[in-house]
C-alpha cells in the first residue's frame, strides 16, 4: 500500500514514467510518505544513506554508472543544506540527478516550528530546474502538479544535463497508506527536432496518422512565412486550421479565424463532433477565451506543442508532447508523412463557421472597428490595443496581406499606444492603431516624443471607460464599485491630438463616422499623423454586443 498523498503519488508515478528508479533514500519522518511509497513498489530500486552530504554523492555514482538519470530523497530541514556540495557537483560534472525533498506546509515556515527552513529553490543557480509541489485538493492542483513534475523531469536532460529539485509540501497525518495503486498520470515527452539522434520519432508519426480529427491552432506570430506550394497541397487538407488575426499569415492555406463566434453560438449536440483527437499548436497567445474554455472541458487525446525554445507551454490542460524545432521546419517534416487519406473533420470546422454571419452592428465601438477593417489600404500595418479592440477586430475579416502587431505577451493596456508609435517610426508603410480610451490615456504620452511621423493613423474609440467590464458575466457594477472598476471619465483626446500636431477627426454618430473614415483611411501619404476620436455610448455597446452574441444561439 502507497501513501494517500496525492502530490507524492503523481511524483512517484511519474518518476518510474520517465524511467527513474534508482533512488537513494535518506531517514526521516516528513518524508516517510515518500520513502515508503518508493520503498514499497517492486520497480525501483531503494539505497538507505543515512548522511545526507554521502548520500548526493552516492546518488551521483548510481547516475555516473550508465548514465540514466538517479534520484535521491530527504527529510525537511538542514537535510537538504547538506545535500548541497553534492548538487554543486552533479551541476558542473553535467550529471542528471533528481533531489526530492519533504518540506512542512509553507504557512508554518518561519514560525519556530521544527525543522523548517525555505526549500524552495535553495539551490539558486545550480540546478537547472527547481519546481515546489502544490498539495492536491482540486483537480486544477493535481494538473498543476503533474505539469510541475514533468518540466523538472524533462529539464534534467534539456540542452545538456544537470540536476533538478523537486521539493514536495507534506501536511500531516504523515502515516496513511491507503493507496493500492500509483495513478494513471499523464506523461509529457520532448523531441529535440524531429532526428533518430534525439530519440525515434516513427511512433510520433504513426499517432499522428492513426488520428482523423487534427486540428492545428497558430498564437500570435510577427512575421510573413510562404508556404512552398508542394507544402501547401500536402499540409492544408489534412488539418482544421484555427487561428486570429494576431497569428498573421503563418497558416498553407486559408484558415478558419471566426471559431470565437461559431463556439459561441456552437450547439451541444455538434460539441463532439468538433472536438479534435490530436491538437498541435506553435506561436504565441491566442486571444479566444471561448477556445480555451473549449479545449480544456473537452480535452483532445494529444496535443503536441511545436516551438524553436522547447519550453513546456500547456495552455489547454492536456499536453503530452514538446517539440523543439521551428515550427515550419516541422511542418514542412511532416507533409510528406502524413497518409494520403483526406480527412472529413477540416471540412466540418470550415463548413460549419461558414454559416456564422459577419456582425451588422449600429453605431457603436464595434461598429467603427468593422468601418476601419473594411476600409484598410491592402498593405499596411495595423496595431490592436487590448482588451475590447482586439476582440471586436476578431469579428470581421481582413486581408492577409496586413500585418496586424498586439502587445499580447501580458495582455495589459499599458504601452499598446507606445509600441505602436515605435514600429511606425520605424516602418515604411502607413501604420494604423485601433485603442481604446483607457489604453490611449494611461500611455498618452507615447506622443510625447519627436519620434511620432505622419504614417501613424490613430483609431481611438472614447466611450467615457471600461466598457469591457460591462459585458463581464457575473459583474455587477451597480453603486459605488462602478466609477471604480470601469474608470468613468469625461476626457477627449481633442486638445492633446492638436497640441502634437495631429490632424483630429472625430465622430458621434454613422453619417460622420462614414465621412471622417474617408480622410482616416485614403492609402495616399498626408503631410501630419491623423486621430479619430469615436465618441459612443457604452451602455449602448454592451448591449448591442450582448444582442450580438444571444442572436448567434438562436441560429
């Protein structure tokens, strides 16, 4: 029988997963869980040294013959200081060796309780990963542990090898072994490029075409990548390809980017249809809440993660592959690997977000943005701000040969207005920014500066706050909270925009939104930087993008 500590059982688990079953075993009483539970399972094999400062050192021996990786364990306290010469070493002789500490519940470090010291990350700078186990309560806790067992794990023979900590919180009762048996847990493998030099990558290959639903999701990218056409044939049928505008033209072929609205307005009984088997990903951030939320309540059976740093990125819960390559040297791999059967499900996905209607909205901020997109000189650069912009953008369709820039890496509305103006200083094409009020006011002063030229067209839609919190579920803004969490103000760009030279443009209603569109948007050179200032009513916009969404359920 195993210890009932599930953060210990996913860590044992995992171990023996990855192949680590040489395992030196230091005394004590918070790690007894730990020893117990190895001790205790027929495929690992236990070596007690009482001195923790002989046991790293043994450790490093039980690697250095045959070099697999070995692991030893320890109480909390100074025992794990006294494993330090020995981590010291296994750093800078290059050996993989996994040290697992038992540490107290961290509300009790620092209070003259016994036996505590801070475990995590002790060792600073020599080991190549240190991760601290979250104790298990909620299933979010065991996927967060699992991850973090896995990224020690993998780490331990990235880019060279080295040591890596696992510490593990361990809250009494100490001595309950009621587990029969360690849990199913997830594995997550790395392949360093697709080579027979990394490990062998024909089972990865036969998985993939054992799978009729694939889907590939592209993040953000800041780039333009022309597929060769020999690629594009052999690539696009074979995948639903999901991306937004962020992603920028990355994808051989054309991919489907209103999957937002059509998961929105996605029918229960058509949810399975939908769901992929195998989900590889590459790029940065995606901005679709919904896809999220989608992939994580329907998880696929794999998903692979392709990009050049080979970091572990599971944004949707259910990673079981990392790729290390770039993500076109990847694709263009598999094209010709990929069986000559033609899948139904890219068909489906395309298919079925053909029938989602482009949005017709009334005078409103969502209305300006689908003006400003359908009026886009075919070669230009166009900045989102976040929060609602880069939202409502996702609505309407724009030309591929845009290149479209958000500050998407922390999601945040500072500096959107000042990376904007940078890139435009720097860029030989017109530059067009869509913000927000609260975005353009909080960096105002990005045109503070001698920099600003006349390419820059600035799209700032002012409806007196946050409107974005108005369509929050579950948010009541009602009473004083209100002034506080939208940030309400009265404020124009008018006297700012004309002070830096701007030409200002504005609009309160579709008949001046229509003409000032006309001067914003003429793809000719202009002697001075144009703002359009877009007045609308909030309360207004969060309900036409709330009638927007419920009309979509009723198709």
């Amino acid at each position: 029988m195993y210890t009932d500590k599930k953060n210990i059982l996913q860590l044992v688990a995992l171990l023996e997963a990855h192949g680590i079953t040489k395992v030196v075993l230091c005394p004590g009483s918070r790690n007894t869980p730990i020893v117990h539970t190895l001790s205790n399972h027929p495929n690992f094999t236990c070596y007690p040294v009482t001195d923790e400062r002989s046991a790293g050192y043994f450790a490093i021996g039980l690697a250095l013959n045959g070099g697999k990786p070995a692991a030893v364990c320890c109480t909390s306290g100074t025992a794990l200081l006294n494993l330090h010469p020995a981590v010291a070493e296994a750093f800078y002789q290059n050996v993989p060796l996994v040290v697992i500490s038992a540490d107290r519940p961290a509300a009790w470090i620092g209070q003259m309780d016994g036996q505590t010291v801070p475990q995590p990350d002790v060792f600073r700078t020599l080991v190549k990963k240190s991760v601290n186990l979250p104790e298990i309560h909620t299933e979010e806790d065991e996927w967060y542990c699992n991850r973090l067992v896995n990224e020690a794990l993998l780490e331990m023979t990235h880019h060279g090898k080295g040591p890596v900590h696992i510490n593990v919180p361990v809250s009494e009762p100490l001595f309950q072994f009621t587990a029969d048996s360690l849990p199913a847990v997830r594995v997550i493998t790395r392949y360093q490029g697709l080579n027979v030099y990394d490990r062998d990558y024909n089972d990865l290959i036969d998985r993939m075409n054992k799978y009729q639903k694939r889907m590939i999701i592209i993040g953000q990218m800041n780039l333009i990548y022309l597929f060769e056409k020999r690629y594009i044939k052999l690539l696009y049928k074979h995948f639903a390809w999901l991306t937004e505008h962020i992603g920028n033209q990355t994808v051989p072929g054309i991919p489907v980017k209103n999957f937002d609205a059509a998961l929105y307005a996605m029918p229960e009984e058509k949810v399975g249809q939908m769901v992929p088997e195998l989900l590889i990903t590459y790029g940065g951030h995606v901005v679709s809440k919904r896809l999220k939320k989608f992939l994580r309540q329907h998880p696929p059976k794999e998903h692979w993660h392709v990009s050049p740093d080979g970091e572990v990125v599971d944004l949707y819960g259910s990673l079981t592959t990392v790729i290390e390559m770039d993500p076109f040297e990847f694709l263009e791999k598999i094209a010709s690997l990929l069986d000559n059967r033609t899948p139904e499900y890219p068909r489906v996905w395309e298919n079925y977000c053909k029938i989602i209607p482009e949005p017709d909205f009334a005078y409103s901020e969502m209305s300006a943005v689908g003006a400003l997109l359908k009026a886009l000189p075919e070669s230009c650069a166009l900045h989102l701000a976040n929060s609602s912009v880069v939202r409502y953008a996702q609505l309407y369709s724009i030309p591929s040969t845009i290149e479209v820039c958000c500050n998407r890496g922390t999601s945040g509305i500072e500096g959107s207005l000042s990376t904007a103006v940078g890139y435009a200083a720097a860029s030989d094409k017109l530059n067009f920014i869509a913000i927000g009020d609260l975005s353009f006011f909080y960096d105002m002063n990005a045109l503070w500066n001698i920099n600003v030229r006349s390419n820059l067209r600035i799209l700032l839609l002012n409806n007196g706050g946050g409107e974005i919190f108005h369509t929050l579920p579950g948010l009541d803004m009602s009473g004083t909270s209100h002034k506080f969490i939208a940030a309400v103000h009265k404020t124009s760009a008018k006297g700012w925009a004309e002070e830096r030279g701007f030409l200002y443009l504005q609009a309160q209603n579709d008949e001046e939104l229509a003409e000032a569109m006309k001067t914003f948007t003429q793809p000719e050179a202009m002697e001075q930087p144009v703002l359009l200032e877009v007045f609308t009513n909030k309360n207004k916009d969060a309900r036409m993008l709330k009638n927007y969404y419920h009309q979509l359920k009723q198709k």
